[in-house]
C-alpha cells in the first residue's frame, strides 16, 4: 500500500513576495517532509517555492496549478508561469485569476481540494476567494496574516510556531482518516 505524502497548499499574492514569512513556510514545509502546492506565479508563490526547494535533503515536491491564458486552444499558461521552482507543474485551461477566483472555471478549486491544509499569506483578491474555497470545501485553512482583515472570513491571527503546531496536528488527522478508508 502507498501511504500519500501530505500536501500543504500555500496561497497568497502574486505580485508581493512576503518575503519573510513566505520563506520561513517554504523551509518549514520542506523539513516536514511535505509537498508544496501553490498557484505556480511570482510573488509569494515563487518566494515560498524557492525556499521550499533549495532546502537539502528535502523529499516532497514543489507543485504549481498553473493557470492558461484564456482562449488559448493549446491551454499555454499565462506569461510567467509556472515560476522556476515549480517542479511538478499541473496544466489546466482555467484562469483563477482575480475576480473569478471562486467561480466554478477557476483553477483555485484544484489548489484548494487538492492541499491536505491550505496556509495562507497575505493577497489579494485571488487569495481571499482560495480561502472562501477552503472554508466551503471544509480544508482545514491556516492564516499567516499580520491582520485578520487581510483575508476576510478566516480564523483569528496566532502566532507562528502555533500555526505550525496546528498544520502538524490537521496533517495527522487527514492521515488518520485517509487509512480509515
């Protein structure tokens, strides 16, 4: 039997890299032995995939949900994309980009139902709409936020080393779960 190797989802902006905290999750993440899922781009996406990847010794892998540039009949994803430490990229022929970020031809629903947890760092309306995604879809979603308005409706801001805790804590349940199976 194959035992899955959890899969951390982390979303946030793709025009500001949040640098710190980006790559303090990238590192983490790749410590525990997890795979990475982001949306592929630049900003916070490329940032806690660079950190992600350049840690040694890691065995999970940097996943990118990429988005096509619309129209396209050879689904070619937007200019920028996947970003150079994406390992695995996931072709779609879905946007997800901006407004339509929660609307059913959006490649947000893949990022989310993918993601055993979903992290996520400061965005902006792409981000908000992934969170609405993990909050209906019931994924557990951790914000690593300075405020909680950053991204509406998600759980109150804790301090980091307990978002790390509860990442932890969720990942045993879903692996718990899944060998009820």
């Amino acid at each position: 039997m194959v035992q899955r190797r959890p899969i951390v989802g982390v979303m946030g902006s793709h025009a500001k890299a949040d640098a710190d905290r980006a790559c303090r999750v990238g590192v983490w993440i790749a410590s525990q032995g997890y795979h990475l899922l982001t949306g592929g781009g630049g900003g916070v996406m490329e940032t806690v995939a660079q950190a992600f990847a350049t840690v040694r010794g890691r065995s999970g892998r940097s996943i990118g949900v990429l988005p096509s540039i619309s129209g396209d009949p050879g689904c070619r994803p937007v200019p920028g994309y996947p970003n150079a430490w994406i390992e695995i990229p996931i072709f779609t022929n879905l946007s997800g980009l901006g407004v339509r970020g929660d609307q059913s031809d959006s490649r947000n629903h893949i990022n989310i139902l993918t993601s055993t947890v979903v992290l996520v760092l400061a965005g902006g309306e792409g981000t908000a709409s992934e969170a609405r995604l993990a909050l209906r879809y019931g994924r557990p979603c951790i914000a690593y936020l300075d405020r909680r308005d950053d991204v509406p409706a998600l759980p109150e801001a804790i301090g980091v080393e307990q978002r790390f805790d509860r990442v932890q804590a969720f990942v045993r349940a879903a692996i718990a779960a899944s060998n009820r199976v």
